[in-house]
C-alpha cells in the first residue's frame, strides 16, 4: 500500500497549480467534489456573509478528500466575487459571460479569497484574503472582441478574466496581491507549509 502524498492540492486550477509550482513545491493533485453551487445557495439563503460562503467551500474542498489521505496536508481554495452586494458565480455560458463583463464594467469588485489546510479530516489552518479591482468602462464591441479571444477559457473563472493573462486589458485599477487574484493567498499558504517542513525555510 503506497503512502499518502505529504502535500495534496484539491483542485484542479491551472493558475492554483501553477503558482505552487513556481514557488518550488512537490505536491499531488485532486479534484474536489462538492456541489459549490448547491451549498453557496443554501448559505446565502440563510444570511451567510461571501467571506464565510468562500471560507466553507474552501474548508470542505479540503477536509473531504484529506479524510482518506492520511497524515496529509491538503489544501482547499475558493474565491467568490461580489459588486454592489451581489455576489457573482462563474458564468455558464458566453452569453452569461457576456452580461456579467457588462454588469461590471465601470465599477470596483471585490474578490475574496480563502484557503484551508486540513489534515486527517480536521482543519489545521485557514485564510481569507480581500482584493479590489476597479474595472475601465469598456465598449460592448471590446466585450465581443475579448469572448472571442477567450472563448470557453473566460466560463473557468468568476468575472470571466485571468488577471494574468488577457484579463488585464479590463481594468483600470487594481489594489491587492496578484496571488489572491489569481485564486490563491500563496504568500500565507508558504508561510504554514514553512512551519510544517513542507517548504524551504
């Protein structure tokens, strides 16, 4: 019987990956299955604040899998988006993607990162990081320009960008960690794995 990996990431994000990678890291892989949907209604629904809903998804992303991976550190994210109150979901559709660039045009957004690092089924660490973009007033033609650029690749990510790549080109300001916009606190996440033995001090 092989041993468990001492460092899991539950997810299957590129940019999540990437970064862990570049920071020097060995870990393994998983996909976590929760019904994100399913729980981010039932906790807005009871009053739950979009902080907490991302802090929940991220927490089970992590303590489900790390249940059966023992001694392992496995490692949960989620990021939720919210302007003017509302909360925003990945959009399912160009056509979604398409009123969600429009709704948020010309406005700032928040997005709200967390991570949790659970081990034996139990969460051992957790983090919730704050970052705000302020998005340029753009045309609805730069909208249909950037889609068919993206295509399906702008249905991965809520408020449909990768900061990193052609989704810079939406905004006018940004204030706040490039790792949190790109779905992960990586500067905290290497500071526990550090005091764990995981990474390099």
């Amino acid at each position: 019987m092989s041993s468990a990996p001492a460092f899991v990431l539950a997810s299957q994000s590129a940019a999540r990956a990437r970064m862990l990678t570049m920071a020097g890291l060995e870990f393994a892989t998983l996909s976590a299955k929760v019904d994100e949907e399913a729980v981010k209604s039932a906790m807005l629904a009871e009053g739950a604040t979009p902080a907490h809903v991302a802090e929940t998804l991220a927490e089970l992303k992590a303590v489900r899998p790390s249940a059966n991976l023992p001694g392992a550190l496995v490692l949960g994210s989620d990021q939720v988006l919210v302007a003017e109150g509302m909360l925003y979901s990945k959009p399912e559709t160009l056509a979604e993607a398409r009123a969600q660039l429009q709704a948020l045009r010309g406005k700032t957004h928040e997005l709200i990162t967390a991570a949790v690092i659970a081990r034996d089924g139990v969460a051992v660490w957790r983090h919730v990081a704050r970052v705000r973009l302020v998005m340029r007033s753009f045309s609805d033609e730069f909208i249909d320009w950037y889609l068919g650029k993206l295509g399906d690749r702008a249905l991965q990510t809520v408020g449909c960008y990768e900061i990193e790549g052609l989704g810079s080109t939406l905004f006018a300001r940004v204030d706040g960690d490039p790792y949190v916009i790109q779905g992960l606190p990586l500067l905290a996440v290497l500071d526990f794995l550090r005091s764990h033995k995981v990474a390099m001090a």
